[in-house]
C-alpha cells in the first residue's frame, strides 16, 4: 500500500488498494493501525456499489442500523442528500436539508448513543462543483494544546450527549417525538484515554453539558475547551475527488460538512456506521 500523509496531525491517503478485492486480514489490520494513529484514512478510486461499501466495512466490526427518522433508517446504510426521489433539490425548509445544515456543526457520529460508534465510512456519489467539503478536526491535537491546569480539571470528567440538543438549535421540530423517545441522553467521558496514540476529548454538538456543574459552570468549562479548536492547523479539510471513500475514527476527530457554495448542486454521500464495543464511560486502558 502506497501512503501519503495529508493534514499536520491527522489524514492519510492509499492510491492503490481496491476495498471489493482484500485478500489478506493483513491489509485490514494495517487499515487499523493507519486509522488509529492518523484518524482520517481516504482511499483513493473505490467506484463501489452500496453492498460493496457494506461488506468492506464489515471488517472493521459490527455495523450500525441507521436510526429512526434518517434516511435509509432500519438498513446498514444512511444516505445523506438534499434531493427527492424525483431527483428535484428540496427546499431549504425541508428535513433533508436540514439535517444537512445540522452536519456541518462539529460532531461525532452517534455520540447520543450508550455505545457510541467507533468508526463511519463515507463514500462521495455526487458531488457539487463548489463547497461541500468534509473537515477533520484532531481531538489528539487539541487535548495536546490544553495548559496542564485545564487538562488536569477535566481528567475524569463526564459530560451528557444528547442528539436533540444540537439539533433543536437549528430547527426546534426537526427531532420528531419518535426520535426524542427512542435517543434519550447519555453519559460519556470527556477525555478519552484507551488509543495507545494519546488521549483525545470527546466532545461535539451532541453534547450538551458537563455531568455535576450547573449550567453556567458547564457551559463556561466547555467554552473554554472549544477556545483551543480553533486552530487551522488542528484540521484536515478534505476536497471530495468522484469515488473518494473516506473513513474516520469518531473518538479521535470531529467532522463537519462544509456549505455548498454559490448555486445548490446535488450532493449525495452513503455512509456505513463501524459500532464501538464499549461505553466511553467503560473504556479500559
Ligand atoms: C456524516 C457526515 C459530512 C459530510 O456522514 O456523518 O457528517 O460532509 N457527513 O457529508
Ligand atoms: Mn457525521
């Protein structure tokens, strides 16, 4: 495998692997260990089709079913578009776009869930001419740059994930009742600590306090925190090229869509969701 390193702490890219012909566990496992250490891993050329996409993930571990009230919901996969079946874009107004705009807040897949997932693998199907990037923001990386004093304050603390929270500030109907029901508030660690390549914080817009302050405490804490990703150099922004399947791990990195620019072009993703095997809050190390 032929690797180029991308972002100053975060980002690989393989040209010469095709994902529907692994013939060696090998090859998985140093997929592995490139995840592990670089967080966001492209895989160049991969024209697949959504089974492919599917079986290739399965060997990273147990897949996700896409939650209720998304696209593609009870299946392995979630489809992320701002068009109808009629191929018509739907207005601003509409759930799909809305959801779209909730994605481009700093997140990490399915951080409301107990278990949250481990890794998500998104293929480009259709991309717009302007905009419509995905971002990486290395988790690594900012909990490196924390002053001693913050990183010691924050060492065992735990914080709620919550998928209504983000999502109500864009729209306060887009969680439907069924979604509240079904995604109510968990607990995870604000500092993970089980990758062998350092700690990283686990945060995003699911989450919506700190587990034991009250409301201006936690919101403080946490703005105080969010101060340090501001920084350039922390992410990695990815330029989708036709075919381009990108994976990441979602406890060492947050991601966001960036806007389409100028006109709104058809942009259509499928994604594959890697489950975690344990709790945050159960992470041995
Ligand atoms: C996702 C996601 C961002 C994008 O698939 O989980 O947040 O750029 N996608 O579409
Ligand atoms: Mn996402």
């Amino acid at each position: 495998m032929k690797i180029n390193k991308l972002g100053a702490f975060i980002g690989v890219e393989i040209k010469d692997l095709d994902v529907t012909n692994i013939q060696d566990k090998k090859v998985i496992n140093e997929i592995s260990e490139l995840l592990s250490e670089f967080s966001v891993v492209i895989i160049r050329n991969q024209n697949i089709s959504d089974d492919e996409h599917i079986r290739f993930s399965e060997f990273f571990g147990e897949l996700e079913l896409t939650k209720v009230g998304t696209d593609g919901s009870g299946s392995k996969l979630i489809i992320l578009r701002n068009f109808d079946e009629n191929g018509n874009i739907v207005p601003p107004s509409d759930r799909q776009r809305l959801n779209n705009l909730a994605n481009q807040e700093w997140h990490s897949d399915s951080s409301f869930k107990k278990i949250p997932s481990k890794m998500s693998l998104l293929s480009a199907k259709m991309i717009p001419s302007k905009g419509g990037n995905t971002e990486f923001l290395s988790m690594r990386a900012v909990y490196n740059s924390l002053p001693d004093d913050l990183k010691l304050m924050i060492e065992d603390k735990v914080c709620w994930h919550d998928y209504s929270h983000g999502r109500s500030k864009i729209d306060p109907n887009l969680v439907t009742p069924q979604e509240r029901k079904a995604l109510p508030p968990v607990k995870q660690k604000l500092v993970l600590k089980s990758n062998k390549h350092g700690k990283s914080l686990y945060l995003g817009a699911h989450c919506s306090k700190v587990d034991g302050m009250n409301e201006k405490d936690s919101a403080e804490l946490l703005n105080n925190i969010l101060q340090y990703t501001n920084d350039q150099k922390l992410v990695y922004s990815h330029v989708w090229e036709p075919h381009d399947l990108i994976m990441w791990d979602n406890r060492a990195v947050l991601h966001r869509a960036t806007p389409i620019r100028g006109k709104v072009e058809k942009r259509l993703m499928v994604r594959t969701t890697v489950a975690g095997e344990t709790s945050t809050i159960n992470e041995s190390f």
